[in-house]
C-alpha cells in the first residue's frame, strides 16, 4: 500500500469522525440592540429609542418581522411572553402606543439595520405602569407558522412620571406537593400583582407549625429575578426540606417585596403519613486531571469517586437532589425515591467514575423488599432515554454501586430484573479525538505531499 493510498484512507475516516461529530447548528440568530425598554416618561410626549437587529457573516439572508405586543407572563417560571391584541386587556397595555419604525426587516450576511420604537404616551394614559412586548422573530409566507426557536422578545416597561405606583399582590392559592421521602415537599404559592406598577424581588418565605403551633420548619426562595407585571399571575415554587414526623401540618406562604414589605399570605393543610426524610444537601468539588476526587453529599448518602485523569481540565462538579418529575422509565422499572443531578460535566469522562448511593426506604419498597431488584438509571439526555446501570448491591451497607463515563440525572430503580454488577464502561472520546487529530494531520501532510509530486 503506498503512502498516498493510505493518505487517502486516513483522510475518509477523518470524514466520518467529523461528520460523526457535528451537531447540527441552529438557524440564523439575530442579534437585537435595544434590547429591554425600560424608562420613566412623561404624558403627553413622544419618544423614540434606537434599536437594531443583525446577524453574522456566516449567517444565510433572513426576514425577520417586528410586531408589537401585548405583555403576558407564563404562570411556571413568569417568562415574558407576548399577547395578541384579542387577548390583550389590560389596563396597563402600552401596546396601543408603541409602534415601530420597522415592521419587516430583511438581512444579507453581516447586515445590520438599525430603527426607532416610537413610543407616543397619551396625555390621559394614567397612572402606574405601562407595558408592551416588541417581539423580533423569522418572518413566514404563505401562512406558514413563525419558528420562535430565533425570536427576541424585547420587555416594553414604562412608568408614568409624577403618578403614584402601587405595588401590592394577592395570593390567590397554596397547594403542597406530594410528601416523599428524599424529595423536597414543594409548596406552590400563586401571586398576583394586584397593584398599578411592576415589581421585581419578590420573595416567598414559608412557615410551618404542627398541631401544637409550635414552628417546625421554615423556607425562603431567592428574590425572583423577574418583574411581576401588574395583573399577571406567577407560581413561586419553594422546596420544604426538614425532616418531619407523622402527623398533620399547616404551611404558611408569605409573599413579601425584597425590602421585607408583605403583600399577602394565605395557608394550607397537608399531612405526613410516614416520617418524611429530607433530600441529601447538595454538594461541590473541585475536580482536577492531576488528583481527580471524592465529591461526597455531607449525609453520606452520594458518593462520586473521580479517579486520577478523568477530567482534562478543573472542574466544579455538583450533585444535587432532583426534585421534579423523572421522565418515563423503561418497561419494568418503578421509581424508588431516590434521584439526583450532577451538573458541571461535559462530554464523556476519560476515565470511569464510580457511583455509590444509600437507598433509602421508599427505594426498598418500590422493589417489593427485595434489594436484589434495585439498580441504579442514568437518564442520557442526548439519546432521550434511561440506562439501567450494570449495578453492585450491598445489601450489608445498604448500597448500590455502578461506573460512568458521563453524568446527568440519576435515579434509584426498582427492575423485574436488576443489571448484573460493572465490569466497566469504555468512552471512545478520547479514540475519537485522538483518531480525527491523527487523520486531519495525516490529511495535510498527504496535501503537502501531493503537491510536491
């Protein structure tokens, strides 16, 4: 085989490692200037504020429409989201008197077009807050749907100068979640903002009692980090993590401003049927290729042994309990109570790592008593589907042990028939970034050659 031959061979599989490795990239993304509106302004006057939109070089042409908008929010997590006018009542709609210079913009490669959002405030407009949302998306013909996946939404939010703002909230319900143990119990708080004006920072501080009155355990959430606006509704969803005897409870959600003043309160009942065992405390290590490390969860009950190499560079690694809902098991798995995060890992480890969990009671009894049936699942979010791990049970330390190469959310299973114990899991990463390098060198001094002859 001569040297060209084999240039060319190198070549080909270099193609199908790269091509292999390719991710699909996502449509033209614009880029907006001007993104957030957010001034005092005065009756009567008109204003204009600069905008723009671009997209890159290597981006295709693209259309991009300008509408204005209606100002909602999702009631899961408060996003922005923009309202037709048929669905647009508010008191508060700035949309009437928000135009754009621009409606419809087209962009070549590199284009970058600039414009006014002209803002003509009623001299009657009123007092408090007024609010629009110019939103920036692919424009469509022939009645195609728009694809949002590229869309900019731009927060129109006004406050009329010399008025009053009213800042005041109503807490419509309070529902608690299902009491499991080794899941946070979630309290879900409604809030509407019932006043004039928008506010941001709004905390939710929970407060339990026992049949006694006696306070058994308490909660606060971060301050929100967007505006509530004034008549949208946002759930706050604050996890319970204390420990708790049988017995009946009652909650009760405060929500305050991030000053401390309080808008409004209301309570619930719930009841715990079998002592409830809070979640792990969540955990972080520091992981570097030259020692590698022990991330360990302060009750003992994770433990994530990282040997010497398995990372290339430092790394800070979290695990964390999973508090929502897993996605669906395979056919013959049932959930036990036991799932968990690890965050910071990218990619495939180039050494395995090794899991031990604790399973916990609620784990033992999904299996029917029997440890043998338990085993531990690694959701892949890239396939979208679990893997029953090869698993170790210790049922003198009442562990479960498996090997990985890769992280991402893990769970405590019950199977019909548990996978057998590790013998290892193999990572090609490192053969194929070593391959595709090794090809792509062969590639260019197989170019250098060709020409010289």
């Amino acid at each position: 085989m001569n040297n060209s031959y084999r240039i060319r061979i190198l070549c080909a599989a270099a193609a199908v490692l790269l091509l292999a490795a390719l991710v699909v990239s996502p449509g033209t993304a614009v880029k907006v200037e001007g993104a957030k509106i957010m001034y005092d302004v005065e009756p009567g006057t008109t204003y204009l504020f600069p905008m723009a939109v671009s997209i890159k070089e290597t981006d295709g042409a693209a259309d991009y429409a300008v509408d204005v908008l209606g100002f909602g929010q999702s009631l899961d997590g408060g996003s922005y989201t923009g309202l037709a006018a048929a669905d647009d009542n508010s008191p508060y709609s700035a949309r009437s008197f928000v135009t754009t210079e621009e409606t419809l913009v087209h962009l070549e490669p590199g284009d970058r077009v600039a414009f006014n959002a002209v803002v003509d405030v009623p001299a009657n407009v009123g007092s408090g807050g007024r609010y629009a949302i110019i939103l920036i998306h692919p424009a469509t013909t022939g009645g195609a749907q728009a694809s949002f996946a590229t869309a900019v939404a731009v927060p129109v939010m006004l406050t009329i100068a010399g008025t009053s703002a009213i800042e005041t909230g109503d807490v419509g319900t309070v529902s608690v979640g299902e009491v499991v143990a080794g899941k946070p119990i979630v309290v879900t708080t409604a809030l509407t903002n019932t006043g004039n004006h928008h506010y941001y920072g709004a905390v939710n501080t929970l407060s339990v009692t026992d049949a006694a009155g006696t306070t058994v355990a308490t909660a606060t959430s971060d301050p929100f980090s967007r505006a509530v606006i004034p008549g949208q509704t946002v759930a706050f969803e604050t996890p319970l993590a204390t420990g708790l005897p049988v017995g009946t409870y009652t909650v009760t959600s405060a929500m305050t401003l991030e000053d401390g003043t309080v808008l409004d309160e209301a309570t619930a009942t719930f009841t715990v049927a079998e002592e409830y065992i809070p979640p792990f405390t969540a955990a972080t290590l520091t992981i570097t290729p030259e020692a590698g490390g022990i991330l360990a969860v302060p009750e003992g009950t994770v433990t994530i042994s990282f040997p010497k190499g398995a990372v290339f560079a430092e790394t800070d690694v979290t695990v964390a309990p999973y508090a929502g809902a897993l996605p669906a098991l395979p056919a013959g798995a049932a959930a036990g109570t036991t799932a968990f995060t690890v965050d910071g890992l990218t990619g495939l480890l180039a050494k395995d790592a090794t899991v031990t969990v604790t399973y916990a009671a609620g784990d033992l009894a999904a299996a029917g008593g029997s440890a043998s049936h338990l085993a531990l699942a690694r959701w892949d979010r890239g396939e979208g589907a679990w893997t029953l791990m090869p698993t170790k049970v210790d049922t003198g330390r009442g562990t479960l042990t498996a090997t990985t190469n890769r992280f991402s959310t893990w769970a405590v299973v019950a199977t019909d028939a548990a996978p057998a114990a590790p013998t290892g899991e193999s990572g090609p990463g490192i053969l194929v970034v070593v391959l595709t390098i090794a090809a792509a060198l062969a590639c260019a001094a197989g170019g250098t050659q060709v020409r010289r002859e």
